[in-house]
C-alpha cells in the first residue's frame, strides 16, 4: 500500500523533473519573444508572422540541442523514483 507521504514525495519529484525539462524552451521563447517585442517596437513594424516564426525556429533549435539532457532527465527520474514503487521495493 502506498502511503500519502510517498505520493506526495514522487508526485513533488515529478513536477520538479518537468519544470527542469522545459526551463531551456520557456527561457529561449522568453529571450525571442522580448527580442522580437523590442525590434518590434523600435521598427514600428507589426506583423503577425514575425512574431511567431522567429520563436518557433528558436524553440526548436533548442528542443534539438537539449534533447538528450531531457531523455536522460526522464529517464532517470522513472528509473530511480517510478520503477521502485511499481515494482514495489
């Protein structure tokens, strides 16, 4: 039987492991986002699509690049929390 303790423990685990995985994304669609806000607003140009695609090709590129860093990070967070409480040891 899983105790409430335990629950909370993994489930605090959990959400610690997905905020460390998409702090590389949030942070570089932030860095775009003011960065195209700022150009924007310096060149009085407000179009839609410049907004969007210069993000999106950012996120990617760091989606690209921090893939491993976040398989590794599941990973070992199944490995080490998840598969001791399925098989219960």
């Amino acid at each position: 039987m899983l105790s409430d303790a335990i629950f909370y423990d993994t489930l605090r685990q959990g959400l610690w492991v997905a905020v460390i995985t998409s702090v590389p994304i949030l942070t570089v669609a932030l860095i775009a986002g003011v960065g195209v806000g700022l150009f924007q607003a310096l060149t009085s140009v407000q179009e839609m699509t410049l907004t969007f695609v210069p993000k999106m090709i950012a996120i990617v590129v760091v989606f690209w690049l921090s893939m491993s860093f976040m398989t590794q990070t599941l990973v070992a967070f199944f490995h080490d929390h998840l598969m001791p409480l399925i098989i219960g040891g």
